[in-house]
C-alpha cells in the first residue's frame, strides 16, 4: 500500500527518522542488523520499505517480497535472494558454493542441510556487502514459504557485524515469523497526515465534514481512506448528506477483509457466515443452529486459531467488524438465504424474537403482522437503551407496510431511532424516503420531519442553518405539539448563540413567549424547563436584572428533569449565571441518562458542557479526558459541529496547560474552518487557547490580538467572549492598549453585577487592580477575598500570581512571594505548565530559589508506582491522591461509582496496598521522586 511516492511519503517522521538512522549506522559505521515492520494491511509498511530503499541508493538492494502463488514451493524466496548476488557464489568456500549452485538450478537441499543452507546465504550477503552494503526487503513475509522463513530468519539474527540490514514486513502475529528480530510495530496515521492525504489526492472535491467522517471510519489506515476515495462518487465526496451510511467498502476492501478466511474449511466458513448474519448468539445456541444444519460445532476452532472469533460463556461474535459486515454483504445470496431460513426455522422452534427479524429479511412482500411484529421488537429495543437494532427493526417494519401513511410514519419512527444512535446521515435518508410517501402530509409527521431536520442540521450542517430550520420546525409543531415546539426554539436558541450573532436567541425567545401566550406555563415540564432556560440566556444577553433570577431558578429545578437535552440547556445557563458546580453536575447528569438511553449524540454534545466546567473546576487534565472521549464519540458519529467545539474545548484546555503541540494540531481545522461554516463557539474556545499560550508566555501584544478578535469576531460566542475579557484587560494593559482594556473591564463588571456573586465579582476587582492608577493593593486583596474555595481556582492562581508580580515590582520580596508560591502550588495542582513556568520565574526573580523550580507536574507513566497501571487507572489514583471521593472521580471521569471502585480493587491488589491512606501517602513520594 502506497500513500505517497516513493521519494516523498505523507507523515511517518519518528519512523522514518528511525530507518535514515539505521541506514547510516550500516553505512558508516559497519553495524548490521533486521527489523521487521507490522501492522493492519494497508498501514503503510509497503510505503515506508520503498522509502528505505529510497534512502539506501548506495546499497545494493535486493528485493524478496512474498508471493502467495510460491508460498508452497520451498525455498522459493531464498532463490531469489541468491540470483541478483550469483555472481560472489564462486568466492564462497566449495562445499557452500555448490549448495547455493544446486539451488539456482532449482535442485533443494535435504533438510539435514537447512541450517548450510542459512549459513552459505549469510557468507554470500556478507561477500557482497565488502564494496557497498546490501540491503535485502522482504515485503509481506507471510507470503513467504516457510523454508526461506527460516533461512531468512537465522541470516537476520547474525548480521549485526556486516553491512547488511534484512528489513521485512508481515501483517498479523509477526513474532512467530521471524523470532529474535527487532519489531517496529505501525499504527494508524494521525489525523492531520491522513487530512493531507485527502488534500494531496482529491485537492477540491472532499468538504472538510465528508474529510472528518472518512478519517474516522478509516482509523489511521491510508489504504482504508484512499479506497472510500476511490469507492464514494464526487457528489458524495462533496456534501455530507449525500455520504452513505453506512461507507461502502469497495472490492479491494472486502477482498482484503475476507482474506482471513483462506485456508479455512467449508464448515468453518458457513459457522462464520451464521455469526454474521446472527451476532447475538450464545455457545448453547451456536451449537443447536450447527447441529440443525448439519455441521460440527468444532469447525469453529480453525476459525478462533486464527484470532477472527471470540468465545465466552455468554457469546460468540467475530471479532472484526469489517470482517462481519464483509461476510454479510458478501455478492453469495444463496448463503445469505440459507442462514437466514436457518435461524429463522431454529428461532421459531424456541419461540424466540429474532425468529421474526430474519424472517423479515426472507420476506419480499408487504406482510402487516410481520410488521406489527417488529414494531413492537423495536419499541422493546429503544426502552431497554438500543436505538441502533430499534432503527434496523423499524426501518424493515415500514419496509414490510403496505399503507403509506403508517409506512411514513415507521418510517420517521427509524429516523428518530437512527439519529439515537449516531446513524444521522442514514436518519437523513429515511426522512427522504418518509417525504416522498403521500401519507407524509399528516400535521403530527410533518412537525416531526421538521423537528427532525432541525435536530440533523444543529449536528451536521452550520449553526445559522440549524437555527432556521429549528424555528421551521417549530411553526410546524406549535398548533400540535407545543412541548415539541418549544425544545425546537430552545434548540434553535443554542445555534443562534454559536453564530455570534446575540440577537438570535433573543428572537427564539420572544417567539418561545408567543407561542406559549400569557400563561408562560406548558403541563411538559422538561419542555417548561427548557424555555425558562432559554428565555433566562436571552435576558442575559439583552442585559435584563431578571435573568439571574429566572437562570438560577431553572438550574435548582432541573434536577428533576429527565431529558438529557433539556438537562444540557440547563448546564448551559448555569454557565451565564457563573454557576460551574452545578453546569458540572447538570452536564454529568445528562450524559449518565443519555448513556443509558442509548442517545450517543446527545451524549457527545452533553459533554462539550461538561468538558468546560471541568476545565476550570478540575483542571485542564480531566477536562482533556472528557473532551478526548467525547470527540471520539462525535466522530464516530459524524457531529461535525461537535467535532469542531470539542476540538477547540481541546484546545482551550491545551493552553492552559501549555501544550502549544496540541494547540497547533487542531488550529486550522478550528479556527479557519469553523469559522469557515459559522461555528462561533469553536472559534472562540480554540482563539482563547491559543491566547492563553501567549498570555502565559508574556507575548502581550499576540495575546491582546487573539483576544479582542474572539471578543469582536462574526462568528464567535458572546458567552466565551465574556468570560475571556478579565485576560484581554491583563493583555490589552501590557501591551499599552488601556483604553481598549477599559472598556473591556466595563463590559465585563456589567454582567457580574448582575450575577452578584462567585468568581465573576472577583475578577472585578483583578481587573481594576490592572487598571489602577495608583495603588492596586486594595483591589488585589478584595479579590482574593471574594474567590470562593470552589470557584474557578486557576483564576485565582493568576490573581496571585499578578498581586506578586506587583509586591516584587514595590521591592516587598517576601510578601511577593507568599502569593507567588500560592499560585505556583495551584498551577502545579492543575497542570498548568506555562503559568507554572511563569510564576517560577518570578519567585527566582525575588529570591526564593528552594522552591521556584519548574517541578515535572506528571507522573511518569513507567515509574514504580504506576508503571503496570493502565492510563485510566493511573488517572483515577491521580483524583483519589487529590481527595476525591469515588463518586466524585466517577463524575469527573464519566464513569459509574461501581466502575471506579473496581479499578481501585485492582490496584489495591496490584500495587499491594490495603487503604487509600497508603495509595495517597505513595503517590505524594512517587510525585516528588519524579520532579
């Protein structure tokens, strides 16, 4: 597999870095040696041999890749080795030179000889390495016959003094093929690389959404990536909607992924083809389906040998889900047809539910009791928190309705149950299909369509798109379903906020007062919960006394609510009122219900809300965790609004710690192309991180420019831009621009009047003491006293840290640095690196040099305490040594409480430790070994 050429290939630089410094350690300093490359087909192992012999010109290369028609002729590979060298045969010692002779006539040696064999070939590569060095490439060593396997691996582990380098690659288990050889094992390319790739073979025609989707479908693999290119037309390639769900794979794909099952017996094959078709089957169950159809149950085991199944007490699956979806999608229908009726027979005999769904799958006409059926499998489905099978089970219902109207309607029902479960470009689909039924007309379908489309676009299209379609969506529904119109306005509230553009949720909100006319109540109190949200944010927007008030009351009563949307809406407004506990708590809420319900989109979206109060209530490590996962999630499911939010909550996170690499990886695709598609939100965070680098860094000028742009920018987001404005004061002050940070200190203490308590009142009076003229002690002290013990800590670190810059500048050193080291101990807590580095250097400029190191904030991942833990255990005994509860660690980590205290019992047993007492009291001496 090739994602380059061969003078130029895209990514791979610790790799290639590593190959150019073996090459010239062969070269100049006469030391030889092997490495194997492995890894999935089509990582690029194929691209990184010819890179090699690219940078080997002065070798004589010689190449061996594996053959899959030779594999059965013996020593086949190593009589190709032998031709292109034949010519030093005649300066070999007799007896190994006539060996190599009779081989190149295709005589073979007796296996006594096999060993003479190895040893003639090492003389030979070394004979010819006396002028020039040899290199020798084997690709795709599992194509190689197993004789030259083994001559080639007794060469590799004796070259080391020779000027010869064996460089091979295999796919799948590489140790058994080659022992005792060094490994150099690939993983998928990153993000960026694979987004050049796309860029290098399709410069125009791939929008950045349909980029995003593909990357994380392929996972790294550019073979993967390149055949989606070639597979999907450019109609697709152009506009997300347009994309399938789910991707096709393309021949070269499902011929790559059905590979494994050469070799295998007919038996074997037909077992997988049931688990395909069936994947939710128990050993019990396999055996009764096998013994019905005739076959052996113990077929399986060719097939568990080779690692494609996995085999527990409760289940039987294939482990590969290409390999899954390649058997069932595979052009045999008459195999497809026979496990079908097979299980359907075995499921019927049992009085089991699936009986009916591959029944359904055998039925080619309308059939209203098979319908019913599955209607109802599917509602069954959706309540125990399986959107994903109620979507397949509903969409095969409307399949199997003859009435167009009820078809509609099932139709509509899959969609919602497909949008559940992340499939939005295939919930975008079944609605094209709904509409185009003559019974789509009903006023109750047509405000769910509506509402629906809305919902698809706040997730896949722009902001300003999503916000017009919501407000569609609720003139549809507000004479039918007000509860429904409402969400929809409060939905539509949010988007317009991530335009930048204030005055649209404004508009939702008065239009959430029409339409609930002077009552002002609905008997839906989620639905009632989500418009009190909305109507308190546009009240803060609009500067009104009453939006505290009706905010604050909203966030005490939406404890009682049920729906995680509405409950992230809630945590949205608790943002606005400075409330970052219960935006936390509120957040988490959200994704625990959603988690259970199945919804993986909402959960995604819940916790971009999460991931920010994290950010300033635990630091940017916990909320770099929650953002990580959840970007995850919104790219398996396509949320390319969340992906760019998250990646700029990433990115807000990674500047406060002070990683300008993360800062940069996500720069582009944040600010350029989010703003691109108006998502203000993600230009805003991802501006205020980038910020913060320059802030802690002392580059004023860059960091008052990066600033005022967020706090001025179409798009941007008026609530981020409020909160950032305490550092544009600092920036703006520094870099000489006062009148700009004075009006900015204006803007900002008008809002926290209104929210009259927390952080915001605090950094008040930071701001003024930045801006004093005269003595700014008073103010300084004023706002140390008004930052609460829970509020947002790293602000209180940089108070502290400004209040001793200026006792240092008044020549006062030892008060200087009690505040100096009082935010130097928080931004170490919270790994803050560059504000860290910033405080220490001025508790050296004022004398204090015991404790003004930069102390390494990380424990290393391989110390003795942690050095067998996985990442996620090393993170719950980071929050556990930092005092917090197992629930507490299990909030933060979007974990279950019952999860958490089972990766503690292990490490209680690992680390040999009987109280969390000990695990602390080690932590601490482990933290201060590794500084």
């Amino acid at each position: 597999m090739t994602y380059g050429t061969e003078h130029s290939i895209i990514g791979r630089q610790a790799e290639r870095r590593q190959l150019a410094a073996w090459i010239e350690a062969c070269r100049s300093a006469r030391k030889g040696g092997a490495l194997l490359l492995t890894g999935d087909q089509g990582i690029g192992k194929t691209t990184l041999i010819r890179h090699t012999t690219h940078l080997a010109q002065a070798f004589h290369t010689v190449r061996v890749d594996g053959v899959p028609a030779e594999q059965s002729l013996d020593y086949a590979a190593v009589q190709r080795l032998v031709r292109p060298l034949a010519v030093g045969v005649r300066r070999l010692p007799p007896h190994l030179a006539e060996l190599l002779e009779r081989l190149l006539l295709g005589l073979l040696p007796p296996p006594r000889d096999r060993s003479l064999t190895a040893v003639a070939v090492l003389a030979l590569l070394a004979r010819s390495s006396v002028r020039r060095p040899v290199l020798v490439s084997v690709d795709d060593l599992q194509w190689v016959d197993a004789e030259s396997r083994q001559v080639l691996g007794l060469v590799a582990r004796r070259i080391s003094t020779e000027r010869v380098l064996v460089l091979a690659a295999a796919d799948h288990e590489a140790a058994r093929l080659m022992p005792g050889v060094a490994v150099l094992h690939l993983t998928g390319m990153s993000d960026r690389d694979c987004l050049r790739l796309i860029a290098q073979r399709h410069p125009s025609a791939v929008a950045p959404a349909v980029g995003e989707v593909l990357v994380h479908a392929a996972g790294g693999n550019p073979l993967v990536l390149l055949e989606f290119l070639r597979t999907l037309s450019p109609s697709q390639l152009a506009e997300l909607p347009r994309l399938p769900d789910p991707l096709p794979l393309g021949p070269r794909l499902t011929r790559l992924s059905l590979a494994p099952l050469r070799g295998l017996s007919d038996d074997c094959r037909r077992l997988l083809t049931l688990l395909a078709t069936e994947p939710r089957m128990d050993p019990p169950m396999l055996h009764r389906v096998a013994h019905m159809a005739a076959i052996d149950p113990a077929a399986l085991t060719g097939a568990e040998a080779a690692g494609l199944v996995t085999v527990s007490r409760t289940s039987v699956s294939i482990r590969d889900a290409a390999l899954a979806r390649a058997i069932r999608h595979s052009p045999d229908l008459t195999e497809r047809h026979w496990a079908h009726e097979l299980l359907a027979r075995v499921f019927a005999a049992r009085a089991d539910d699936r009986g009916g769904w591959h029944e359904a799958a055998l039925s080619t006409e309308a059939d209203a009791v098979l319908a019913d059926e599955l209607e109802r499998q599917a509602a069954r489905a959706r309540r125990h928190g399986r959107p994903c099978h109620a979507a397949v089970l509903m969409e095969r219902s409307a399949e199997l309705t003859g009435e167009d109207g009820q078809r509609a309607g099932r139709l509509v029902a899959a969609a919602t149950c497909s949008t559940m479960a992340g499939r939005l470009r295939r919930a975008a689909h079944l609605l094209e299909r709904a509409e185009a039924l003559d019974g789509a007309d009903h006023p109750s379908l047509r405000g769910d369509i509506a509402f629906l489309r809305g919902v698809l676009s706040l997730h896949q299209g722009t902001p300003d798109d999503a916000y017009h379609a919501l407000l569609t969506a609720a003139d549809v529904l507000a004479d039918g379903n007000t509860p429904l119109a409402a969400k929809a306005l409060a939905a539509a509230g949010e988007a317009g906020l991530c335009t930048g553009n204030e005055e649209l949720p404004v508009r939702a909100a008065l239009r959430a007062r029409a339409l609930l006319g002077g009552s002002m109540t609905l008997d839906e109190p989620d639905a009632q919960l989500a418009t009190d949200c909305l109507l308190g944010v546009a009240d803060s927007l609009r500067g009104l006394p009453t939006a505290t008030v009706r905010l604050r009351t909203s966030v005490a009563q939406a404890a009682q609510a049920q729906d995680p949307l509405v409950l992230t809406w809630a945590a949205h407004g608790a943002l606005f009122i400075a409330d970052d506990a219960h935006a936390r708590s509120l957040a988490a809420r959200a994704v625990a219900l959603a988690r259970r319900a199945g919804d993986t989109p909402a959960v995604a979206h819940a916790m971009q809300y999460l991931a920010y109060s994290e950010c300033w209530l635990s630091g940017p490590d916990s909320a770099r965790l929650v953002a990580t996962e959840a970007l995850r999630l919104a790219r398996g499911t396509g949320q390319i609004v969340g992906v760019r939010n998250l990646m700029g909550m990433l990115m807000l996170a990674a500047g406060l710690a002070g990683d300008t690499e993360t800062c940069e990886q996500y720069a582009d695709r944040v600010i350029d192309e989010a703003a691109e598609h108006g998502n203000g939100l993600a230009c805003a965070l991802g501006l205020w991180g980038l910020a913060q680098v320059d802030l802690a860094s002392g580059r004023w000028e860059e960091a008052a420019a990066k600033l005022r742009r967020l706090t001025r920018m179409k798009p941007g987001h008026p609530g981020v831009a409020l909160q950032a404005m305490p550092a544009y004061v600092e920036a703006a002050v520094r870099a000489g621009l006062r009148l700009r940070a004075e009006r900015a200190a204006a803007a900002f203490a008008r809002w926290a009047e209104g929210v009259g308590q927390g952080w915001p009142t605090a950094l008040v009076a930071q701001c003024r003491a930045v801006l004093a003229h005269g003595d700014p002690e008073e103010h300084f002290r004023l706002a140390l006293r008004l930052h609460g013990p829970r509020d947002r800590a790293l602000e209180q670190a940089r108070t502290a840290l400004l209040y001793g810059e200026y006792l240092k500048r008044e020549r006062r050193r030892a008060e200087s640095r009690v505040q100096l080291r009082e935010a130097a101990e928080i931004f170490r807590r919270h790994r803050a690196r560059l504000w860290l580095d910033r405080a220490c250097a001025e508790l050296r400029a004022s004398g204090d040099n015991a404790t003004a190191g930069t102390a390494d904030i990380t424990l290393p991942a391989d110390s003795a305490l942690t050095g067998g833990l996985t990442a996620r255990q090393r993170e719950i005994i980071r929050l556990v040594a930092a005092g917090a509860t197992n629930k507490e660690a299990a909030a933060r980590l979007c974990l279950s409480p019952r999860t958490v205290d089972y990766h503690l019992r292990r490490v209680f047993q690992q680390l040999h430790i009987t109280s969390r007492a000990e695990l602390i009291r080690r932590f601490c001496a482990e933290s201060v070994r590794s500084r």
